[in-house]
C-alpha cells in the first residue's frame, strides 16, 4: 500500500456559495463521509490546511488581483467579478487555506513523506487566471503548486493532467508559453460547455508551443473515447514529456450522473483515466501524484467516484 | 451595424504606377491579400489582389527563397495593367449584413468602401466579417450556449428571457434559427456562467425542449426534403 496523503480540512466548508450554488461545502462533507464508510481514512495519512504564504499566490497571480479579491470578500459583498463566483466574509482565507494546504501537501510528496496525497479543496482552483476569477475559481491552486515545486526544488518538467468536464483555461492561460509545465486537458466541446476556450488548436505559445493540449470531446460521448485518448495521445505524449511529478486537476462533473456537463463517463472510465496517470507517474515521476480537486457537483456519485479515485493511489 | 464601424480604416493602398513586385511585397509585409489602388486625391480606381499576382509573375517566382535573384526575369508589370477596374464597393452607411450578402454574392475576399465621391473611407474583408460575427455570437466571453426548442409563436423567448434572468444570468447572445420541424424554431441563449443545471431544470419544467447538442446546428438546411422538391 502507498503512503497516500489526504488533506481536508472543515474550514473549507466556510466557504459559503448561498443557497442553491453547485460549488457547495456538502461536496466535501459527502467525500469525506464517503471516505469514512468505506472505511478508507484510516488508509489515509492526513494532512489539516495551512495559510500560504502571500509570495507563493503573488508567484502565480497579480497583487492588485489579489487586493481586489480580497477587499470584495471583506466588504461583504456577495459576488466577486460574475454572478457565478459566490463568495461571502469568509472565502478570501479559505481560499488562502486551499492553497496553503496544497502546497503543504505538495512538500510532503517532493520530500518523499508521501508518495501521493489527494487534496480535498474548496474553492477550486482550475479557472482562476492571474488577473481573474471565474467558474467559482479565485486562486489557482494546482497552479501555485506548480510555481512553488519549480521553485523549490528545481524541477524542469511538471505533468498537469485535468480532466475536470470544463477546460481549465486559467492553468492554461498561466503556463502557455512555458515548457517547464506541459498542461494536458481532456474537456466537454468549448462549444458546448464553459469556459468556450480549450480547444484543439490551443497548443500553447512561444517556448511553449507543443506544452498545452487540449482533448475537447463532444457531448454524449463517454468511456470508449476516453479511454481511445488516453491509449492513443497522452501516453505516447506524456512517455515522450517524461514529467518528474505529476499534478492531476481533478473534476468529477464528466460523470455521467452530473448535469452540470453533457458528457457520459462512468465511474468505470474515471479509473481507467487515472489509472493511465499512474502508469505515467509510476514511469517518469517517481509516483508522484499530487492530485488537487476541482469540479464535481452530484452530490450522489461523488463519494464513489472519490473513494475510487483514492483506491487507485494507495494501490501499489 | 455600419460598415464604417466595422471596417478597416488605416489602408495600405498602392498607386496605379507602381511595380507589381511593390505590390507583392506590400501585401507580404502587411499579411493582406487586397490593395486597393488610388489616385494621390484618395479616388478609388481599383483593386489588385494575391491572385491577381499570382497569375501575372510565373509560379517560379513565389517558390524562391529570395525574390531578387529571379527579378531580372520577371518583366516590368505596372499595377494598371492587372488591376480590378470595375469594383462592387460599399458605402460607409451600408450594414454588416450588406456586406455580409455582397460578399456571399459576389464571392470576393474583402470589399471597398467609398464615400459619394468614389473616395477610398475604408475596406471590409471576411476577416473584419468573422470578428464582427465572434463578437455577436459572444463566444470571446466564458459561458454556455444552450439549444431550447421552441414553437414558432408570439412570446416564447420572452418566457425564455424571464426564466434566465430570475437565475440572474447574464446574455453573451441569443441566436434564433430555423429548425427541421415545419413550426418550430431552435433557441440558442449564450449564458455568461458556468451554472446551467437550474436554469436548464426549470426551462424544462416550463414545458421547454432542450435539444440535444449534437443535434444543433447553425448553417444546415432542414433534414427533410421539401415536399416538391425534384426527384432525380
């Protein structure tokens, strides 16, 4: 068994949406009962949020970003730049904790403590862009973490796997023309779901052209085509990268049962998904997964889909 | 709506008198495919454009590497002498949608625009054309487009407008097309959020029909062949 590391922690729940908001604090709670009764936690080694520390956020995203940020939360004010990005008192800090926490986590793993950690986070992190927020996204967790383990240990070649239904155009956006961090998304259509980027001629830019690809899929499609990408084109593209670390952006929402995309995976496909990120990890990285959560909103199929997702990283 | 907001004002234009090779290289330089061609008063007289270049130097010609070596055999070609005399123009008052029909019609590239004295004011290609269009079906924003069915009467997108705006999304767009089904039309609301799911909820529980994606579609003819169309 692998010495998985699972970082949640309650003050993520304060993170209030209002009422009828699909990034909604019961999605952690349904994960982590979902660990308990499956009896995974003792499995687990946990791991409790921590504050970032504000040079690791600036590495990412810009100072009067995160001013604007943070003065809307403590005005009170209940949305930050769209309707979509509920917010209230509380949610600067919490989104200051996810990223602590990931990076924290992220430390254990480089340092070898771990061999893999799942980061149970809110808010997420995949749309948020250096100088805007959006999808429900304030600051790109999975991004910072990139930025600190380059920095920090010196890595020249960081995996982003994400196949949240929904393209992350903020990860994408941060590390286009960057060769350092090759950014792999599988997505519903640009055409059909948020945020109408990622699409297939999005290769990156400058140093970085050939760093970002994009899988968009259309809508009804499901396990075959999946697992036709993953076989076909990120394996023989990530066995060519030979990343040192890989970090997964994890959204659930492709699962057939979630309504917020028409996409039909089924649980059964998100292993095969993650078990093709393990081979490459395994492979190159030295097992290092560090795997951040984004999307993911039935609330029904999310402890599954969770517990599942963590088999697969304590499997040795 | 008016091409004089969506058209090129800063033109690269050429004199009557120039060389083609001038020509070439200006269009090379400036990554366009059309000149238009002016007297020093600013008067429209024609038009030259890649093609028209394309058919005058020998194909030799845009295959070296460097063009000056092969100048000495390409004989001296005057613009006059290839340009476009009569030219389809438009006036700085027509619409996006004159231009968008002229050009559709007369199957050129990009289209002059003259004021009433035959003055060069600007230029419309399909490149102004395509990020005029980008920018009406709002698609540089993030968002999700949904496809509602809807029966072809009075007051249906109003319901539709009603129940979007109580979920306080924001409109990148609404395009409304032809269907297949004889009095029906597809609704196309462009929404400004990644939060569909209520808003897709109650349109359905309003008794609305959200077609399938992969049954959408914004340029076909209807699936079924019209009731006296030919056989063959």
């Amino acid at each position: 068994m692998k010495k998985t590391g699972f970082l949640y922690d309650d003050r993520y729940l304060q993170h209030d949406t209002g009422p009828y908001h699909p990034e909604a604090p019961d999605r952690l709670s349904a994960i982590f009962s979902g660990l308990e009764r499956a009896g995974l936690l003792s499995k687990l080694i946990r791991l409790e949020a921590c504050m970032a520390e504000m040079k690791w956020i600036e590495a990412v995203h810009d100072k009067q970003y995160i001013e604007r940020f943070k003065s809307v939360c403590q005005s009170g004010t209940n949305s930050f730049e769209c309707e979509d990005n509920q917010l209230c008192y509380q949610t600067y800090d919490i989104a200051r904790l996810a990223v602590g926490g990931v990076l924290n986590a992220s430390r254990q793993v480089m340092d070898g403590v771990l061999d893999n950690v799942f980061c149970a986070v809110r808010p997420p992190g995949h749309h948020a862009e250096a100088d805007r927020s959006m999808g429900f996204c304030y600051f790109n967790n999975i991004a910072i973490a990139a930025r600190y383990i380059q920095s920090e240990w010196g890595i020249q070649r960081i995996g982003i796997m994400d196949f949240d239904v929904h393209h992350g155009n903020g990860t994408q956006s941060i590390f286009e023309s960057d060769p350092t961090v090759f950014y792999y998304s599988i997505h519903e259509h640009p055409s059909f779901a948020f945020p109408g980027t990622g699409r297939a001629f999005e290769k990156g830019s400058g140093d970085g052209i050939g760093f970002t690809r994009n899988y968009p899929v259309l809508p009804g499609q499901g396990d075959d085509e999946y697992i036709s990408i993953m076989d076909t084109d990120f394996t023989p593209l990530m066995d060519q990268y030979a990343p040192e670390v890989m970090l997964v952006s994890a959204g659930f929402d492709a699962h057939v049962d979630d309504d917020m995309s028409g996409i039909s995976l089924t649980t059964d496909g998100f292993t095969y998904v993650m078990e093709r990120i393990v081979d490459i990890a395994n492979k190159h990285s030295g097992g290092r997964i560090i795997s951040v959560l984004e999307g993911g909103y039935s609330l029904k199929r999310l402890p599954e889909l969770v517990n599942n997702h963590i088999e697969i990283l304590l499997r040795d | 709506m008016f091409v004089s907001r969506s058209m090129t004002q800063k033109v690269v234009t050429i004199s009557k008198d120039a060389d083609i090779i001038e020509a070439k290289e200006l269009m090379e330089q400036h990554q366009i495919r059309h000149l238009p061609v002016i007297e020093p008063d600013g008067l429209l007289i024609g038009m030259i454009t890649d093609r028209d270049l394309r058919s005058a130097l020998p194909a030799t010609f845009f295959k070296t590497e460097n063009p000056a070596e092969k100048m000495p055999v390409v004989p001296s070609i005057k613009v006059k002498e290839i340009m476009t005399q009569n030219l389809v123009t438009l006036s700085p008052m027509d619409t996006i949608q004159d231009a968008l029909l002229l050009i559709q019609k007369t199957l050129v590239g990009a289209l002059p625009v003259v004021d009433n004295k035959g003055n060069l004011k600007g230029i419309v290609s399909v490149r102004d054309l395509l990020r005029a269009f980008i920018n009406v079906l709002g698609i540089g924003q993030p968002g999700t487009l949904l496809g509602i069915l809807v029966e072809e009467k009075i007051g249906q997108l109003k319901k539709i407008v009603d129940i979007i705006t109580e979920e306080k999304i924001s409109f990148g767009s609404v395009l409304v097309a032809r269907y297949w089904e004889e009095g029906k039309r597809a609704v196309f609301p462009y929404l400004l959020t990644n939060n569909v799911v209520t808003v897709k909820k109650k349109l359905r529980d309003n008794g609305y029909t959200l077609l399938d994606p992969m049954e959408w579609y914004l340029d076909q003819l209807p699936k079924t062949e019209p009731k006296n169309a030919a056989t063959s």
